[in-house]
C-alpha cells in the first residue's frame, strides 16, 4: 500500500461550494450578465486571470469589470454579491477535521486558483480551512493551475516526495497535470467516493 503524507486540496467544489447563478442574479440588475459568461470572463479573460493571478488589485478589478459588464455598482455592493456565491460541505469539513485529529503527521494544504477577495471572505467564513498547514493560491503564486509552479510551491511547502502526496480535485484536467507532476490524483466526485479513495490508503474519516 502507498504510504500517504500529504493531501492537497482543491478548494471551490472540493472544500466548499458555489453556484455562479447567484452572481448573474445579483449582477442581473445593474448589467448583461450570465452564468457562462461571468465563468468565462473569470478564468479566461484577461481581466479575470489577472485578478486571479494576483496582477492587479482588488480595486483595479472592481473598476475594470463594472465598466466591463456596464454594471453601475458601488465598490461594497458589488463585492458583498461576488462574495455571496459560496455555501458550505459539511461532510468535507468534518472529512478535513478527522483526518487532522486523526492523522496528525499528514500535511494538509490547500491548492486553489483563487482571488484576494474570494479567499478573505472564505477564510472568515469558513474556519476549519485553518486546520490546513498551507494555502497556495494563485493569486499569491502568480501563476493558475495547471502551471507547474503552483504545484511545485505546493510540494515544496509540503516536505513530502511527489509519489507521497496525494491531490484532490473536481477538474479532470487538473487531475492529469497533476500526475505529470508525479502526485497521486483523485478526481472528487463527492465525499463517499473520496472517503473510499481515502481507505485505500489506510486513512480512515
């Protein structure tokens, strides 16, 4: 059996959930926006890479996307409904609490294409994300999965050998650059499926 020492984390639809509906009706008001356009715009457009790679600030997004969408919102409004499309997993926080209190020497982190406010607000929200040794965030590391850097930022923090960590995520293409990168990569397809996975390395939640 492979011996497990790390578990990297993905974070939105892995750790916690977010339905993009909630930005197209909370923006619906004020602009033309969609579900699939707004999933577009933020992790493919240049604007929504770079806020997502840390190049530009909080400010500077809110400016560019309400010019952008035409939304004529204010700076807190608009933020409160950015910030609102999350919604908890308790079966995954109780999964991250048992594995720490059960498996202490394993290394948690998490691993997530994220953005300065999306994670300041996650982070209130939601403790247990504390339990974890490590964020690595693209915002912070500059570059977005499948980049190899966030992933070698993530084992290098973790002290751990690529073939000891495993890595969890819901994006199929994100499982297979992982494993270039030599890490054992589970597709989370829901927490029963990941607490078998689990078991097979003799972790027990």
């Amino acid at each position: 059996m492979k011996k497990i020492n790390a578990i990297f984390f993905d974070l939105g639809k892995v750790l916690v959930d977010y339905d993009l509906k909630i930005l197209e009706e909370g923006y619906s008001g004020s602009g033309n926006v969609s579900e699939e356009i707004m999933n577009d715009y933020i992790m493919r457009s240049d604007i929504g890479r770079s806020y997502m790679e840390g190049r530009i600030t909080s400010s500077k997004f809110f400016y560019l996307t309400n010019r952008y969408f035409k939304l004529r919102m204010k700076y807190l409004d608009f933020y409160r409904v950015w910030n609102s499309i999350f919604y908890p997993c308790p079966e995954m926080e109780n999964i991250v609490k048992n594995i720490r209190n059960d498996y202490p020497d394993i290394r948690l982190i998490l691993v997530s294409d994220t953005n300065e406010a999306h994670f300041d607000f996650i982070r209130k929200e939601y403790n247990f994300l504390e339990l974890m040794d490590h964020f690595v965030l693209s915002y912070e590391v500059g570059k977005m999965k499948p980049h190899p850097s966030i992933f070698k930022e993530a084992i290098r923090l973790s002290g751990k050998i690529a073939k000891e960590i495993l890595y969890v995520d819901d994006r199929a293409d994100l499982i297979k650059a992982a494993r270039t990168m030599g890490l054992c990569a589970f597709r989370f397809t829901g927490y029963e499926n990941l607490r078998k996975q689990l078991g097979t390395f003799d972790i027990l939640v």
